[in-house]
C-alpha cells in the first residue's frame, strides 16, 4: 500500500473517531431562534451556523476521550470494539492532539468571532462532558443527568448566540426531552446486555429495565405536557398553528418510544437518520411550527 493511501486510510479513521454521524444532535443549537421566529434573519442564522459547527467540534473533542479512556472496555462490546481507537487504526497520541485541538478551535473560535457567551457555554459542556468520561458516567443517575445537559446546552448555546431570550417552557422541554432520549438509550443498552451487567459501563449494572422505563415513560408526559403549555402560551396568530404543531411533535415522540421499547434507542442518531416515517413526522412539525412563527 503507498504512503498516500495509508495517510487517507489514517485520516479517515480520525474522522470516524470524531463520529460525524452524531453531528446530527447539534442541529439542536436551531431550536432556540426557530422557537422565537427569528431564524431565518441573517444575523441569527449566522449565528446558528457558528454554533453548530463549534459545537459538532467540541463533541467530537469529548469523543476523542471518551473513547481513548474506554479503548480497553470498548474492545469487549459487540458494537464498540469497531471504533477507531478501540480496534487500533488511531493512536492513543494522535486521538488526544486531535481532542486538544478541537477543544482550541471550538471554544478560541467561538471567543475569536465575538460570541462570548457561546463560548462559555462551550466551556461548561466540555467541562462537563470530560468529567462525565473521567468519572460520572459510572454514577447512576448522575449519568443520565450529564448527558441530557449535554442536549440542553445544544439548545441553550443556539439561544445565546443569537441573543434570543429562551422560554421557560421552551427549557422545560428541552431538559425533559433530552432525558427521554437518554433513558432510552440507557434502556436499550440494558435490553442489549442484560440486567446487571455490563462490561463496558458500571452504572448499567445499577440500573433494571423496569426502572429505565419509567424514567423514560415520566420524561415522555413531562416532555408532551410542557410541550402542549408552551404551545399554547404562543399568541402567534388565529390559526392556532403552535397548537397544531404538538399533533406532529406528540406522533413523533410516540414513534421513537416504539425504538426504545423494542431496545433499539441505542445510537439515537441511527433512528434519526434511518426513519423515513420519524423524518416525514419532524418534516411536519417543522413545517406546521415555522408557519406560525411566520404568519405570526
């Protein structure tokens, strides 16, 4: 094999390792300004882009580590032991330069281009996120609690880039939301290797499905519950548009409980991007919740 192709096949597999594939969660950093109608500005949209791609940065900077720490568990997972760091193809070396330079290029670019506050907000997910690889996702519950901010911070981080004023409601949603996809994922995992075990994350060995299920089950009514308040506190227009948009969310929502039920929530990204019938249903809600933000 020439030098050139080993280069490729080694910059490929540092891509891999940064898993663009969960790029797709960052598309949260939108939820803010589309909720306050004002996405489509100019200024607003730029400064969405800038979240979300500082942020696909950082993440994959968090993914470095994590899997640089879990290389050895990663290697007796069916799944894991495919990642780049745990099958071999990236060094150790070459995955903590990536992560560190990421890190400088997420949170000094953020500061760099003036937005201040995204870059705090930058700075407390890393931190965060690092100390959940190092020590807090062994912790039960804690664990759930880290990674669901981790989907807050997205939504919160688009906000304060374009200086829209979030919602309470909006919050809400947001942090219950993000919990419903996290206990699901946790179930699925649970339903993968069993109770009680786990050879990969010990916090998994504390957890039984039947507690999982209703930690998803309670953020699920409370996610559609401040979902339908939030949709009716908008007085966008007589069409009651914000209210129709939960009909969409609330479908969708039950969709993606058909997945975690049957424990195959494990990569929420997967889903995502491989249901056609989840994509029309948030096709729907985008369509239905942008129109009253529009008209109104």
């Amino acid at each position: 094999m020439s030098d050139d192709l080993r280069r490729t096949g080694r910059f490929m597999s540092l891509v891999k390792a940064g898993r663009p594939r969960q790029w797709v969660k960052n598309v949260l950093v939108a939820a803010g300004p589309l909720a306050a109608g004002t996405l489509a500005e100019p200024a607003h949209l730029a400064a969405v882009a800038v979240a979300f791609v500082t942020f696909c940065l950082a993440s994959s900077a968090v993914y470095f580590v994590n899997d640089v720490l879990d290389r050895e568990s990663d290697r007796q997972h069916p799944v894991k032991r495919n990642r780049p760091i745990a099958s071999g193809a990236v060094s150790v070396r070459a995955a903590i330069v990536s992560a560190a330079l990421l890190v400088v290029l997420s949170v000094g670019g953020a500061a760099a281009m003036g937005y201040g506050s995204l870059a705090i907000v930058l700075s407390v997910y890393i931190v965060l996120q690092l100390a959940y690889c190092v020590y807090l996702k062994h912790q039960a519950v804690l664990d759930l609690a880290v990674v669901s901010s981790g989907f807050l911070l997205r939504a919160i981080a688009g906000g304060v880039a374009a200086a829209v004023p979030l919602s309470p409601w909006f919050l809400l949603v947001a942090s219950f939301g993000s919990l419903f996809m996290v206990a699901g994922k946790r179930y699925s995992e649970v339903h993968l290797v069993g109770e009680g075990k786990s050879s990969t994350r010990r916090s998994l060995e504390l957890y039984s499905a039947s507690y999982l299920r209703f930690v998803w089950g309670v953020a699920a009514a409370a996610t559609i519950t401040f979902y339908c308040l939030w949709a009716f506190s908008l007085d966008r227009s007589s069409m009651l548009l914000p209210q129709l948009s939960i009909v969409p969310f609330v479908v969708a929502l039950l969709r993606y409980a058909v997945d975690i039920d049957r424990g195959g929530a494990g990569e929420p990204e997967s889903i995502v991007l491989g249901d056609r019938t989840l994509q029309v249903l948030g096709l729907l809600w985008l369509l239905t919740f942008t129109a009253s933000a529009v008209i109104g």
